[in-house]
C-alpha cells in the first residue's frame, strides 16, 4: 500500500481507474449531447456555416483557455480545486440545453461547456501524469481514455434510443442529468480518496530547464495540422442529417460507435506508445486522414467507415497525444505545456471547422481535400519530433 501523500503502483492504478469512472459519466454526458448538437442546432435556424463556426469556436475555447487554467494551476498548486470547478461548470451546462429555443442560446451553453473541460483537462493530466509515472504514460492514459470513450459509446446511444422514442431533444438532454451528477459525486469521492494527488512529483524522462525542447514545438506543428483537418462530429452529423444518407437515431448511434473504436484504439495506442514512442502516431494519423472522404462524399456504409476512422483518430489525440506532452516537460511547468498545447490545437480546429463549415456550402468535395491535405501535411513535423526525442534517447 501507497505511503500517506506519496502514488505507489497499487494506488497509481486505483487512481486512473476511478478518474477513468469520472470521465465516464462525463462523457455519457456531453458525448451524448455533442453527438446530435449540430442537428439540433439546424432545428433552430442554424446554418451548416453557423454549426461549424459555432462547434469550431466551442473547440477553440475548449483548448485555448487550458493555458489559463494550466498555468493557474502550476502556479497556485490548486490542481484539485480548479479541476472540481471545471467539472461543476462542465456538468451544469449539458441538462440546460433541455430548456432552450434559439441556437445563439444553445451556443452560449455549448461554450460554457467547453469552458468547463478546458479548466479541469490540464490539472486533471497532471495528476494522471503522476500516476502514470508509476505505471506508464501511454497505460495511464491510454486507460483513462478507454474508459472515457466507453461512457462516449452508452451516452449517444442513450440520446439515439430517447430520440427514437420520443423525438424530443429535450427529453434527451434532460436525461443526461443523471450521468452528469454521476461524475460530480465520483469527482469529489476522487479527491477525498487522493487528497495528495498534484503534490507528488516524480522525475520526468525528460527535462528541459530552459524552456520547451524544440521537439515540442514540432511536435506542436504537427498535432495543430492534425486539428485543422479534424473536422468536428457536429459539420459531420449536419451532414448526415441534410443528405439523409444517415437519418434519426442513426447519427448519434453512429457517434456511439466512433466513441467505442477510439476507446479500443486508445488502449492499444497506449501500449504502444510505452514501446515505441511518438512513432505510433504516424500510421494513425495516415489512417485518420481516410475519415473524410468516407464520411462526406460516400453512402451509409462508407459515412459509418468514416466516422470509426474520425473515432481511432479522436483517440489518439485523447491518449498518447497527452501523454507525449508529458514525456518532454518538466513536471513544474507540465500543466502550462498542456495549456500552450491545447491553445495550438484548439486554434488550428477552430480555424478547420470554420473553414470547412464555409468550405461546405460552396463545395463538399473542397472541404474534403483541405482535411485530408492538413492531416497528411501533419506527417512531416510528427516524424522530426519523434525522432528528435529518440536521437536523445528521450523516447523509447
């Protein structure tokens, strides 16, 4: 058993299992509601620019205000306290979508959602980064995200079957109060069982006194390439929903199933990681890139494809992404690395959405090619960072 204040392999496990319960019913509940956020937001007026400027500008401050709470939280050693306000945030704002009857409103609680997940991810990571130190970044993640994707998988599936039966959304989105009080009561069992949790320090496999390495930097580039081409679930679902090559429940199902292939991906990816490092994510990414042309030019089948490849793509980015950040940074300044990350990345998929969302009004094939062009182009910096942190035998 763990020494009072200190993660032994026992508790370390204990710990990312019970976050990995957390993010679970945190999923179930805004998974649930983002798989059917863009046609709900077309109920109400919205265009499919307004749904990817509105899903794009939601990432970006999903990604982009991690900085602040990152570097708040480096700074004031609050990891707890800041994480449990970013829950409470993030969890208020899903069952208030039952009420509304405009899609500027659903978009103000469609941003404060974001809010709340930018201000708990980065102190969240840094504890399971600690964690992980016990029993390896990629697995701790790598688990972390599994279970995150499996409450990705019901939480859709829960929206699809209460759309089936009453065509309400919000029925649906008032439904998804009980996954969310969930996780507040599992949040807050977290932090009375590891109270020491953001105070242990262990050494990190790479350290960096003067700054980022510059392969973070690269490593940077490439992830925000990734996130320019990644169009977000919401164009693809307006999508759907306006061709009607998949109808009704059939979308949110669809996004239950991408969940559960990132889930599995993620697992895998995780291990993977452990072994080999960055390089995992080079054939992922290559693979990811096939999501869009399946997605917005095929038939069911092919929009189905899509989507499990938009899924394995998401996972990753979701696990060994993470848990790179945390193979080239210090432990001091890893809550900050997670917030300038997640600034990049948030940026460049706001920036993709938007301008696929545009891009789709004019031209659905010239919105394909700028997502499959960025993904690919992500190849190249991806490559130089993992070799650059092999080369300093800072990889495995």
């Amino acid at each position: 058993m763990a020494q009072p204040g200190k993660f032994g392999k026992r508790s370390a496990l204990h710990f990312v299992l019970l976050f990995g319960a957390v993010n679970l019913f945190a999923d179930m509940t805004y998974e649930g509601a983002r798989s059917v956020a863009g046609p709900f937001l077309g109920t109400l007026g919205a265009s499919a620019l307004i749904v990817g400027g509105v899903a794009g500008f939601g990432e970006f401050l999903g990604y982009a205000l991690r900085l602040v709470s990152g570097r708040l939280a480096d700074r004031s050693r609050a990891y707890w306290l800041i994480t449990l306000f970013g829950y409470l945030v993030q969890m208020a704002s899903v069952p208030l979508l039952a009420a509304v009857g405009s899609w500027p409103t659903a978009a103000v609680l469609i941003f404060l959602e974001r809010m709340g997940r930018a201000t708990r991810n980065p102190p969240r990571n840094v504890m399971l980064a600690q964690a992980g130190g016990q029993m390896g970044l990629g697995w701790a993640f790598g688990i972390n995200e599994g279970l995150d994707q499996l409450g990705a998988l019901v939480g859709p599936l829960v929206v699809a079957a209460l759309l089936a039966w009453r065509h309400s959304y919000s029925l649906a989105f008032a439904a998804l109060a009980i996954p969310a009080f969930m996780t507040l009561l599992l949040v807050g069992s977290a932090r009375l069982g590891f109270p020491y949790a953001g105070r242990v320090e262990h050494a990190p496999e790479v350290s960096s006194a003067a700054g980022y390495p510059q392969a973070f930097w690269w490593y940077c580039l490439g992830t925000g390439l990734v996130g320019f081409g990644f169009a977000d679930y919401s164009l693809i679902a307006y999508h759907m929903s306006r061709t009607h090559v998949v109808t009704g429940p059939w979308i949110p199902i669809f996004y239950s199933l991408a969940m559960g292939a990132g889930g599995v991906g993620s697992l895998l990816l995780g291990r993977l990681f452990d072994k080999h490092g960055l390089f995992v994510l080079i054939p992922v990414t290559l693979i990811a890139a096939g999501y869009a042309p399946l997605a917005f030019l095929g038939g069911f089948a092919a929009a189905l494809a899509g989507a499990l490849l938009w899924g394995i793509g998401l996972g990753a980015h979701e696990s060994v992404m993470q848990a790179a950040v945390a193979r080239m940074v210090t432990h001091e300044r890893l809550g900050s690395a997670y917030g300038l990350f997640g600034l990049v990345f948030g940026a460049a998929w706001f920036a993709g959405s938007a301008a696929m969302g545009a891009l789709y009004d004019w031209s659905v094939p010239a919105a394909v090619i700028v997502a499959v062009a960025s993904q690919l182009c992500a190849i190249a910096p991806l490559t130089i960072a993992a070799r650059m942190l092999r080369a300093h035998r800072k990889d495995p």
